[in-house]
C-alpha cells in the first residue's frame, strides 16, 4: 500500500512533499495509517487531535493514545478539547454536526494562526460510497452523487482511492495500533447502519461492486464537470452581470430542457423549486419569487435577480423590572399563579428555564425553535415562515422575542416555543402579553 500511496500522492498532490501539513488525528484506524503513510513517505506534518469529551474515559484514551503516537513517529501534536454538547445546544445543532463545525473551525484557525498550508484528512473509499447512499436517500441531485471532494479549499483528503480493507491490511502487516471508537459499532446513526448491514450485502452480491462504484463515482465526476462547462457557456448568453443581473429567459422559454437549466443556472441564488419557477414563466411584471438571500423579479420578459439586503434593526431590551414596553411593540409581562396554554397574543413561561433581560429582535441566519404544541420537534424559522406562508413583508415584519442566551421564547404574535412552557413542577409562572398599541 505504501507505494499505491506514493503514486497517488505523486499523481495527483506532488506539491505536499513542499507545503507545511496539518493531519487530522482521531486515533482511529484510517488517520492513523495515513499518519504512518507520510511518516513512511518522510513528509512531515503537525497532528491535531480534537477531544470532544463525548465518550467520558474513552475519550481522555483516544487523547493519551495521540500524544503517544506523536511521540513515536516525532510528529508535533496540537490538541483542542471541546464542549461539544453544550456547543450544540446553544446552537441548535445535534452532537454529530456540532463536533464537525468545531472540528473544521478549529482546523482552518490552526492552519492560518501556524502558518501551515493543508489539513489533511483520512476519508477513505468507503466513506464515499456511504456519503453517495445518504446524499441518494435525502434526494440530492448530481453534484450529491459525487461523494466525498478529494479537496475542498485548503482540505485534502488522499486515503480516498483506498477501500477500507486494504487500510485494515496495510495495519495489520505492519503492526499498527489504533483506537476503535464504540459508537461505531452501534446502529443509532444511518451512515452505522450502511456500513453493517448494506455494505457487506454488496459485496456478497458483486464483489467488485466498490471498484466498480470507484469507476462510476469518476465517471459521474467528469459528466458534472462537462455539464458544468455547458452550465457556464449558458449563464453567459442568458445573464447580464451587474445590479440587478438581468436573465434573459426568453432565450430558454421553449428550450427542451428548460426544467434543468432553469434549476442549474438560479439554485446559486437560493431557487431550488423547479416547479415555482416554471409556474414563474407566466408572471406578469411585477410579480417576484424569493429565496433566504435573493429576489427575482419578472420584468417585462426578462428576469431581475438583486440581493435581498435588510437593514440591521436594532435590538430592545426588556428588563425584569420593567414590566411593561410601548416600542416598537405593545408589550406586558408579569408573574401569574396559574398557566393557561399559550396562544398567539399571550404566552406563559416558566421564569426559571430563561434569562433576563429579554431581547426583541428580527429574524437571522440560524434562527430555530421548538414550535409550541409540536410535541418538541425543532424547526428552522425560516422553514416556519415557509410553511406559514409568511410574505417577505411578513418576515421582514415579524419580532422575536428571546432571552438572554438568544433563545426564541416566542415568535410574537404566532407561536411560542415549547421547551419554556410551564410543567406541574413549575415554581415561578410567567406571563408575556402582546397589547394593542
């Protein structure tokens, strides 16, 4: 294996033998043979453990695990500990995708603040092949298929060509240790489950199934690549750059296939509906469509795409003392001893799950909750307002209420947030009215 991996590296990133490295380090099997790949290539690198302190023991064993490891391929070794949970908590993300923004966040500030070139990682062909399944599952389209980017900016990824067995081989011809991580072997998460149960029935079926979807993934990629290039020749003739950018869609309005290009050429600017827009080649001037950051205006045979900018509005402060406010919007608030369930003028909460002050604020990027009589299913706000049918007017217009740790108590006048409602055991009742100015 050492030397497929000297050819590919020689192939396809014969700059790394020059440029300073980073190697993402978890202790498991695949960073772990990769860190003995460059060892064995002489190509040094900085290892950098994060230790999200999810597994208890477990964890501080991966972490001592690494540091010896540096020690024995005399690798520099940068660690970063993480309060994953609580990270996801405050921002509404589950554990998986709150240890994957800490972990890439930390990588980019590592590599810039050390002045090092690349971080690389240790994704291997399996991963691919379960990333296209998930992406299949989820509805992705193309570019989904593809599977894992052998590079994504400053990430490299060079395990990539090599299947999870041949790295397993490679480990114990060279008698290679590693950490296994426990929760690989449990079914809670999708990605497990293919692994397990999908994977190995493949294999049995084809065994050579995975070089063949080797060779499909590349073929795939160089289908998306020509399509890319058609892509651009096709924005060339129907944009006009500037502000707004003019599309001239009448150079596609009887194309055959007018359904693609329309997804491929406006998806950049957030329109993804197919159907909205060719229900939008009837619009007469001066109707609009929008998406989270654009708008697109009919204009007599044209299509106008312009940025949405909003205005930063100001934030006001409620204090627990206060009582009561008259701007920007009529509000009271006062203790109560018994809770009613919550509508859309008037809300209770319990007083000791928030914190003051209170903040009336607008809509931001991110912004989630927990709709009230959901049974606490989390929701995007501006999945909310989708579903809601909120006009831009409507979402330009709609105040929040949160706390001080910017959690949404209440989209004002629509609906309350879940996790704040009284229970039985509730010492301090609370209760918030929106009055007529």
């Amino acid at each position: 294996m050492l030397a497929s991996f000297q050819n590919h590296l020689q192939q396809n990133f014969p700059f790394l033998w020059q440029k300073k490295i980073i190697l993402a380090i978890s202790g498991g099997i695949d960073s772990v043979v990769l860190a003995h790949l460059l060892h064995g290539l002489d190509i040094p690198f900085l290892m950098a453990h994060c230790n999200f302190q999810l597994r208890g023991e477990e964890s501080e064993g991966d972490q001592r695990f690494v540091e010896a490891l540096s020690h024995q391929l005399s690798a520099p070794l940068a660690v970063k500990r993480f309060e994953t949970k609580a990270y996801g908590k405050a921002h509404g993300l589950n554990t998986q995708l709150a240890a994957r923004v800490l972990r890439y966040e930390w990588f980019e500030t590592l590599r810039k603040e050390k002045g090092y070139d690349y971080v690389l990682t240790a994704h291997q062909a399996n991963d691919s092949w379960e990333t296209f399944l998930i992406n299949t599952s989820r509805g992705t389209g193309l570019k989904g298929l593809l599977g894992i980017p052998t590079q994504n900016g400053a990430i490299l990824r060079p395990l990539l060509p090599f299947p999870r067995e041949e790295i397993h081989a490679f480990a114990s011809e060279n008698h290679i240790c590693w950490r296994e991580d426990s929760s690989n072997s449990s079914d809670a998460y999708t990605r497990n489950k293919i692994r397990h149960h999908l994977s190995p029935i493949l294999k049995e079926v084809h065994p050579l199934f995975f070089k063949n979807f080797e060779k499909t993934q590349s073929l795939l990629q160089l289908t998306y690549d020509f399509l890319q290039e058609s892509i651009s020749q096709y924005r060339k003739e129907c944009f006009t750059m500037g502000n707004p950018i003019v599309f001239l869609i009448e150079k596609l309005r009887t194309h055959p296939h007018r359904r693609f290009l329309l997804h491929e050429l406006l998806s950049p600017y957030g329109f993804t509906d197919v159907n909205a827009l060719e229900r939008f080649l009837q619009a007469s001037t001066g109707k609009y469509l929008t998406s989270d950051t654009h708008r697109l205006l009919s204009n007599r045979g044209q299509w106008l795409i312009s940025e949405i900018h909003e205005t930063p509005s100001p934030a006001f402060y409620l204090q627990e003392t206060d009582q009561a406010i008259d701007f920007p919007i009529a509000l009271s608030w006062k203790k109560v001893n018994q809770a009613k369930p919550s509508g859309a003028e008037v809300i209770y909460i319990d007083k000791e799950k928030i914190q003051f002050p209170l903040c009336l604020r607008k809509r931001k990027e991110g912004d989630l909750f927990f709709p009230y009589g959901m049974g606490g299913q989390k929701k995007v706000l501006r999945k909310y307002f989708k579903d809601e049918k909120y006009s831009l007017y409507d979402k330009e217009n709609q105040w929040l209420l949160t706390d001080s740790t910017d959690q949404i108590l209440w989209v004002v006048g629509r609906r309350a947030d879940e996790r704040f409602r009284p229970t039985p055991h509730t010492k301090e009742i609370l209760c918030i009215r929106l009055n007529d100015n």
